[in-house]
C-alpha cells in the first residue's frame, strides 16, 4: 500500500484578491450599520420621520446588507479551490 500526501493547498492571486474584496466589503458594512446607528436619529429628525418610523430606514439596510451577503456566500461557493 502506497501513502501519497496531499500537496498543500495553495490559493492563486485572484483567489487572494476576491477574499481581499469579500473582506473588505464586509468590514465597510459593519462601518456603513455603525454610522447608520449612530446617524438614524439625527437623520430622521431633518426630513420630518417620527421615531416610530425609522425603524423602516434599519430594516431597508438589514435586507441590502442580507441579500449582499447571501451574493458573497454564492460567490465563495462558486470559486473552485484547487484539488488536493
């Protein structure tokens, strides 16, 4: 019986440029809920909102950001990592 070892896995530049792109859009809506949070109020405030209805404005950013993130999970499906 022969053992044969896998080679380690090594990922190509594109691989590491679209991990880099996933990454950093992760991390730019994280800041985006953060100022959101932060801003909502002040926000809503200027055109007129009652505090009652801003929750309108969280809930549009909670389902961009959901499907933005189902769009990623589809992208890491699709890279193929090489085989071992």
């Amino acid at each position: 019986m022969t053992v044969t070892s896998a080679a380690p896995a090594v990922s190509t530049s594109r691989q590491r440029l679209v991990l880099f792109v996933l990454l950093g859009a992760g991390f730019l809506m994280s800041v985006d809920f953060s100022i959101l949070d932060v801003a909502l109020p002040e926000a809503g405030a200027g055109v007129g909102m009652a505090e009652s209805q801003l929750h309108r404005i969280a809930a549009y950013a909670l389902l961009s950001a959901g499907f933005a993130s189902m769009r990623k999970g589809s992208l890491c499906e699709s890279t193929r990592l090489p085989s071992r």
